[in-house]
C-alpha cells in the first residue's frame, strides 16, 4: 500500500513537473514586423513604397518651384499690369496651385491605398502559412512577439514563416488604380 502510494505521488509530481513544459508547447511566437521587413515581398513592397514617395516628394518640389516662379514673373510684372489685369493673373495662379494641391493629394491617396493592397496581399498569404505552423506544431495559441516581454526562442516560428512566404509569394506589385 505504502508502496503504491508512493509511485502515485512520483507519477502525480511528474505529471505536474511536465505540465509547464507542454503549456509551452501549446504556444508559439511570431513576430509578425521581422517577417513583414525580412521576407522577399515585404522587402519589395518597402523598395516601391520608397521609390513612389520620393517619385511624390520631386513632384511635389516641382510643382512648388514652377509656382514660385510663376508668383515671381507675377509679381515682377506688377507694375506693368493694368490692375484688374493683374487680379485675373492672381486669380488664375492661386486656381492652378489649388488645382496641383488637389491633384498632389490624390496622387498620395493613390499611393497609400495601392501600398495597403500590396501589404494585404502579403497578409492574405501569410495567415495560412501561420494556421499551418500552428497545426504542425499542435499549438494552442499563436501570439505576436511585441504583444509579450520575453519567451523562449525556440517557441518562435518568425524565421519558418519568412521561409515559407518567399516561397509561396516572393514579389508583390504596388499597383496604382488610375480611377
């Protein structure tokens, strides 16, 4: 009896000792930003994105520099101009920079949307790849890494998911709809 009851309480103790370590393994950590800034698409996606903002920046610098030379030979031409004459030039100068605002700021809008498609492209087909891994793994909860302080590095799947999604989608096209 005494015997007995001491195999329970070991088989009870070990129980209990193995408990945490299977709690571990029913979690996994992912860091959702180093996959995005790693993979091949989430390095394309960001290449474009750079490339359209500066392409937004120049036009912006443009536009604002032919203004300022137009506001200028305006301005110069004061004294030349009959007055009502002038006021129409103003007037149409102040038209045309309200115009190239308008047409600057879709252009961004343009831009912004075609660049969440693409990252919703990249999304779309990492959540698979993360249902899988978490299958294979016979995992319990998937949490991001920014959402925990510390977890031990061998729960963290981050570097499976890039392989995986430069696989499955090693390029993404920011595309720009010309609506």
């Amino acid at each position: 009896m005494k015997k007995s009851f001491i195999i329970a309480a070991i088989a009870l103790l070990v129980g209990c000792l193995s408990l945490p370590a299977k709690a571990a393994e029913d979690v996994l950590i992912v860091n959702l930003q180093y996959v995005v800034s790693q993979s091949k698409s989430g390095l394309s996606l960001r290449k474009q994105s750079e490339a359209l903002n500066k392409e937004v920046v120049d036009l912006r610098d443009s536009i604002s520099k032919d203004l300022q030379a137009k506001g200028k030979k305006l301005e110069d031409d004061k004294t030349l101009l009959a007055p009502e004459v002038f006021q129409e030039r103003l007037l149409a100068l102040q038209t045309e920079a309200e115009s190239k605002q308008s047409e600057l700021q879709s252009k961004v809008q343009k831009i912004q949307e075609a660049i969440q498609r693409a990252s919703a492209s990249i999304d779309s087909v990492m959540s698979p790849i993360l249902t899988e891994l978490v299958n294979e793994k016979g995992a319990k909860l998937l949490l991001d890494r920014q959402a925990i302080l510390f977890g031990d590095p061998k729960l963290d799947i981050s570097a499976e998911v890039v392989k995986k999604l430069n696989k499955r989608l090693p390029d993404v096209k920011v595309t720009i709809s010309d609506e």
